[in-house]
C-alpha cells in the first residue's frame, strides 16, 4: 500500500451498505480527522465527524463528597396537609 493509499482524506462519501460493513475503520478514519458522509444511493442522509473535546469549564466535576449532615426531623412523618398535596388530595 502506497503513502496516499493510507492517508485519511479529509472528506468522502460513502454508501450505507459500505458504512455498515466497515463502522469501525470508518471511525477510525473520524478520529484522525476525517469526516464522512453517509448516502443512501446519490442522497446524503449523515455525517460522521470528530467529536469536540468540551471546554474545560464544562467539564464535570468528579463525583465528590461534602460534609453535611441531615437534621433530625429528616426522617419524620410529614404533616397530613402536606402528605394530601403530595398524593393530589386536596
């Protein structure tokens, strides 16, 4: 295989039976940099391309704990007014 047999093009089109056969190469290709088009005969019905990485201040934050305590009265029954607005009793 020659160097511009191996090279990712930065666009083509390729066929649904194709996409199907080859998903994985397809992707591969995508995270170099490539994007793909999917057709349905001569219709392009969607595209494959990179994902952006999000912004760093998007990003989440890992699971983490806080200190906190529940009261008390966390566990206690609740008033029967507020029991009815919970259950749609009026």
């Amino acid at each position: 295989m020659s160097a511009a047999e191996t090279s990712v093009p930065d666009s083509r089109t390729v066929k649904v039976q194709e996409a199907k056969t080859r998903l994985s190469e397809l992707l591969r290709e995508v995270e170099e940099g490539a994007e793909i088009t999917i057709s349905r005969g001569r219709t392009p019905v969607a595209r494959l391309v990179p994902v952006e990485p999000p912004a760093p201040e998007t990003r989440r934050r890992p699971l983490g704990y806080i200190r906190y305590k529940l009261p008390v009265t966390f566990f206690d029954e609740l008033p029967p007014e507020e029991m009815d607005a919970w259950e749609g009793e009026e």
